[in-house]
C-alpha cells in the first residue's frame, strides 16, 4: 500500500475547522474533509501542509472578497 500521511488528526481538525469558519462561502462538510485529506497527501510535512494550507485559506478570502475568479 501507500505511505501513511505523516499529518496528525490535530493537524487535519484545524485546517477542517479554518477552511469551514471561512465566511461567505458554502462548503460540504464531507467534500471539505476529503480535501483537507488530500491536500496532507500532497504536502505531508506538517510544516509544508500548514504553509499549503495558509495559501488556499488566503485564496479564499481573496475570491469571497472580490466574488470573481480568474
């Protein structure tokens, strides 16, 4: 099999919790959960999936505050 995602289950809570605080959007909370998964398998160092995190948090606000994309 793969290897494990080396990303706590803290870790994986506080970036669910940031992601589903974030105002102006809508999220389904199983999709978000399987995101913030992915997201750990992609960047499974916590302090890289923190810093992964951060940018799409960021990203976010941008897109919420200027309601367009591109």
């Amino acid at each position: 099999m793969g290897e494990r995602v080396r990303i706590n289950d803290a870790l994986l809570q506080l970036g669910i919790e940031q992601l589903s605080a974030i105002e102006g959007i809508a999220v389904d909370a199983d999709r978000l959960v399987d995101d913030v998964v992915l997201l750990a398998y992609v960047f499974d160092d916590p302090q890289r999936f923190s810093t992964a995190l951060t940018h799409v948090i960021n990203a976010i606000h941008l897109i919420v505050r200027q309601r367009r994309i591109g």
